[in-house]
C-alpha cells in the first residue's frame, strides 16, 4: 500500500490474517489468569491494539526517514510508526477491512448470526 504523496515509500501487509496472527494480536491484547479456582480474571490491555494488529499483519515496507534515507524493515520497529502518519492510518484501515471478524469477535452469535 501507498499513498498518493509519497509513492516511493510503501507497506506491505498479509491478504489476511491467519490463526498464528489473531492468535499472536490477541496475546498481546489480552491476558487471562485462570485464578486457581476463584475465578478466571481477564486483563484487557486496549492500548496496545493498533500496534498488535500492525504487527500481526505487516510483512514489509520501503520507508524513508527524515533525511530520505531507507529505513530498514524489522519486526521490532512496528511499534515506533507514527500512528498519525497517513501511510500507516491507511493500512491499519486496510487490516481492519480484510479482517472484519476482528470488529466484532470472532465466534458467531448463539443465534446463528
């Protein structure tokens, strides 16, 4: 994907999410303490969502630092995009328009919906 005024620059991210990657989105997202009989105890961390999505779904990019030198992709730089940027606003756009389920949970209703 690209935008318009940069058309040097751009991500690449997966046609969909796979088992690994929701399973590695939620993860991140989630944490769930069985409690040792008193109770499960479920830890929602919501912030950390945009960026374990971005991470579960980029697989590349050619980006450009502020000096136009190429930023080399690794997995670990995901987290420092600029969320405001309109490259990375557009894919996370994308992600979420390829995985509609992730909107709205995954499991199907009990009414068959």
């Amino acid at each position: 994907m690209t935008v318009e005024e940069r058309p040097g620059e751009w991500i690449e991210i997966k046609a969909k999410l796979d088992v690994g990657g929701r399973g590695q989105l939620f993860d991140e997202i989630m944490k769930v303490d069985a409690g040792g009989g008193q109770g499960a105890e479920i830890e929602l961390r919501a912030g950390r969502y945009q960026g374990a999505l971005l991470a579960a779904a980029v697989t590349g990019w050619r980006l450009l630092d502020e000096e136009g030198r190429e930023v080399p992709f690794k997995r670990e730089l995901i987290g420092e995009l600029d969320p405001d940027d309109a490259l990375v606003d557009k894919v996370y756009g994308e992600i979420v328009a390829r995985n509609p389920t992730l909107t709205r949970g995954s499991a199907p209703s009990g009414n068959g919906r």
